[in-house]
C-alpha cells in the first residue's frame, strides 16, 4: 500500500511539475514578444496624425548661395588713350602747296608728326604737324604736355589742307606749323617758312595788330586778354610755360601787335 501510495504521488508530482514548466516557457515567450514589440522604433510616416519632424535629406547642402548674374561685378569703362607721337619724313605730295624750290629749308628737312590731341568735344583725336626736324621731338614734347592738361584744341592738320592758304586755315580755326610765306606784313620769311613756329587755336588766339584790329570777323570774342575761355592763352599760363620749357617765345608777349596763337624757335 505504501509503495502504491508512493508511486501515485511521485506520478502526481511529476504532472503538476511538468505543468508548471509549460507555463513558464509560455510565459517567458509571450514577455519576449511584448517587449519586442515595445521597444521596435515607430517610423514617422507611418504614424497618422504624428508631429515629429521628418528625418533630413542625406543630400549634401549647398555651402553658399548661388550670386546672380545681374551681381556680377560690371568692368569699368576705359578713360582716354595716352598721348602717342611719330616723326616721320615728308613726301612732295604732302607739301605740294606750302613747299618749293627756294624755300629757306629743304624738303629733307622737314618732319611731319602724327600725334594725339584733346579736341573741345572732350575727346581724344589724331592730328598732323609739319615741322623742320631739329624741332620735331621737342614740339612732340609740348603737345603731350597740352595732352595731358586736356588743353583743347580745335583741329591740327597741314596747311597743304588749305591749298597753302594761311588765311582759310587760321578761318579754320586750324593749328598748323610749316608753311613757306613770309612774315605777316613783312617782305621777310616767316619762321613758318622754316617750320620753327607753330600756329594754335588761332580763332581763340588771334593776331591782333597795334590799332588792336585784326582780320578774322569770328575771332571778335577773343581780342582782349586776359580772357577765360577754353582754348585760349593768356600770359603765364601753362600754355606759354610748356613751349618755353623748350626755349621758344610766344608773340602775345610783343609790344605793339599781338600774335596770341604764335610761338616760335626764336620768340619771333
């Protein structure tokens, strides 16, 4: 009886005891799960109704702001061109009204100089001198000077222009130099003739004789000195100071007649 009574209890035992190891696995794995399930993040798109932010693009962000191409810097204009000069021989046909056989100087003589000069347009230009060589460089010399004081200047070119016409060129409000004629109301050369004397701007400048007439109807503005206007020379200035740097004499310093547009190797 005991031994039966034993064997029924050890076989009650070992049910109740397998029981409880079922329930306890079942159990453990059902706690695994729910904590699984707890702890797995949440995208946030698929949440309905979440107000957490999206995650950022992995695109990589730009590290400025593009400029605009109306922002690009705009290069500033180009100012006038330097003065510039060349000294070059004088051909016949250049000279065929202002030259000829017995002229004080010979054709070989003269230079012609293409050099740049400040118009009263405010501009810069191209003008020609003819000139006797010994002077060339030292006249070029003086006309960069103007240049660079943007003192203006009518118009340069030779008096051949005018059929060798001193009058319609000085008309003309033309600078000029060479010319073989002879001094005015004189039976003697001219330092024209030898192209040791230049003519400027010789409507704002004119001759002006003793009686203080003088022979050119639209220079009527300009007889009386000092006179501040453009293109005129007054005593002093920095036009007379620039040619007499190279030794030459202007003719509105004369006594009796007064030659404002003249300046000359010898101050004659």
């Amino acid at each position: 009886m005991t031994s039966l009574w034993n064997r029924r209890s050890a076989v009650v035992m070992a049910a109740l005891v397998g029981m409880t190891g079922c329930a306890g696995v079942g159990d453990a794995g059902a706690s695994a799960t729910a904590r699984a399930r707890v702890s797995a993040p949440v995208p946030a798109s698929s949440a309905p109704g979440s107000s957490a932010p999206a995650a950022p693009s992995s695109a990589p962000a730009s590290s400025a702001p593009a400029t605009p191409s109306s922002e690009a810097p705009t290069p500033s204009p180009s100012g006038p061109p330097p003065f510039s000069s060349k000294i070059e021989n004088v051909s016949r046909d250049e000279v065929r009204y202002s030259w000829r056989p017995g002229c004080p100087v010979p054709l070989s003589g003269l230079r012609k100089i293409t050099m740049t000069y400040w118009g009263f347009d405010g501009k810069a230009h191209t003008g020609t001198l003819v000139v006797n060589k010994k002077v060339a460089e030292d006249v070029a010399s003086v006309f960069g000077k103007l240049y660079e004081m943007r003192y203006p200047i009518r118009r340069m070119v030779p008096v051949d222009v005018y059929k060798g016409s001193d009058y319609d060129s000085i008309d003309a409000d033309n600078t000029s130099a060479f010319n073989c004629r002879n001094a005015t109301g004189s039976g003697s050369w001219s330092n024209h003739a030898y192209g040791l004397a230049v003519d400027v701007n010789p409507r704002e400048n004119p001759y002006v004789y003793a009686d203080g007439s003088h022979a050119h109807r639209n220079a009527d503005a300009f007889v009386d000195r000092p006179l501040k206007k453009p293109g005129v020379i007054n005593s002093g200035d920095r036009v007379v100071r620039a040619f007499a740097r190279i030794g030459w004499g202007w003719g509105g310093s004369w006594s009796g007649a007064k030659d404002y547009q003249h300046f000359s190797v010898n101050g004659r």
